[in-house]
C-alpha cells in the first residue's frame, strides 16, 4: 500500500512538472526581445556570470578555511 501512494505521488508530480513546461509560451518573448534588440541581454548576462564567479570563489575560500581549521 505504502508504495502504492508513492507511486501515484509520484506519476502526480512528474504530471505537474509536464504541465507548467508546457505552460511556457514561446511566442511571446516581448521583454526578451525588447532586452536582446537594445543589447541590455549581455549585461544582464554579465552581471549573472559574475555573481555566479564571485559566489563559487566565495565557497572556495570558506572550503579552504574549514579544511585548515580541521587540520589544527
């Protein structure tokens, strides 16, 4: 019984996930045309990048720190 409901838990949720990957639109891309045409989609790009780097470097340097305080 136990994995019944979690089967149909299951099937519900990969259903849901169906349903709103259908739900996006394509067509109708206005903002992301109005960014691409005024060439703002390559700073927003950039300023993603470089919040994605800074955030990496910042979980380097704290895996760094940890591995050195465990050491002593």
């Amino acid at each position: 019984m136990d994995k019944l409901i979690k089967r149909s838990g299951m099937f519900l949720a990969f259903c849901l996930v169906n349903l709103v990957a259908m739900a996006q639109d394509s067509s109708n891309n206005d903002s992301a045309d109005f960014m691409r045409s005024n060439g703002k989609i390559y700073v927003v790009i950039t300023v993603a990048a470089i919040i994605i780097t800074g955030l990496f470097l910042y979980m380097l340097s704290l895996e760094r720190k940890i591995k050195k305080l465990e050491r002593e």
